[in-house]
C-alpha cells in the first residue's frame, strides 16, 4: 500500500489546495454559500468538487491493484496520470469556464488512468479465474 499511499498524499494536498483557494474566495468576495453569482468561485468550487468526485474511485482501483501485486511499473503509471490529469484538470478549469486545454486534457488523462485500472482490474480477474477454472 505504499505506492497508493504516495499518489493519495499528493492527490489529498492537491484537494486541500483547491479548498483553500475556495475558503480565499469565500472570505475575499464575503460569500457564505454557493457561488454569489462571482464566475471565479463557481469555478472554483466546480474544480474542487470535481477533484472529490473523480479522486476517490481511483484511489480505490489503484489500491485493489495493489493489493493484487500489479507491478510497481505500472501502479506508478496509473497514479502519475492520474496526479497529471487532476491537476491540469483543475488549474484548467480554475481559469476558464469553457474550453481549456488543461480541463480538455486533464479530464482525458484521469479517464485515461480510471478506465485503464478498471480494465486491468477486470483482466486479472477473468485471467485469474480461466487459470484457476
């Protein structure tokens, strides 16, 4: 669980970054709740909320492939793309409302890295069990 633990630190420190650039917004434009119709808090509270909705599932799967021994290789992999993809996604998303490059491609490299884990994770299980039974 170490290399999970390495991509879940960094991945909590950038959540915590997003969350004080909300709290900053907050007190600067005295807002107490939702956006106060300021674009610069909507999207900041768009990035945050989106690195807490796609962050957890793929803690979990690069875990569960840790757990089955995937090699180090490719674990470090997953969680580099991943790490890549959240933060280009929220500084892209942070500066603009509509297209951005790093939105574009932060979201792409996330998928990237949740898709390829789930898959991976189905492999080694029919590949498990077609060895097995």
């Amino acid at each position: 669980m170490r290399i999970t633990g390495l991509y879940a630190a960094l991945l909590a420190l950038w959540v915590v970054g997003l969350l004080l650039r909300v709290s900053l917004l907050r007190n600067r434009h005295k807002i107490g709740l939702g956006d106060g119709g300021v674009p610069a808090m909507a999207r900041a509270v768009r990035a945050h909320a989106n690195a807490v909705e796609t962050i957890p599932l793929a803690l979990i799967l690069l875990l569960v492939l840790e757990l089955d021994q995937t090699q180090p290789w490719l674990l470090h992999a997953f969680g580099i793309v991943l790490v890549v993809g959240r933060v280009l996604h929220g500084l892209g998303l942070s500066g603009a409302s509509g297209y951005s490059f790093g939105r574009s491609v932060g979201i792409a490299l996330t998928l990237i890295s949740i898709i390829g884990m789930a898959v991976l994770l189905l492999w080694q299980f029919l590949l498990l069990h077609l060895l097995v039974g």
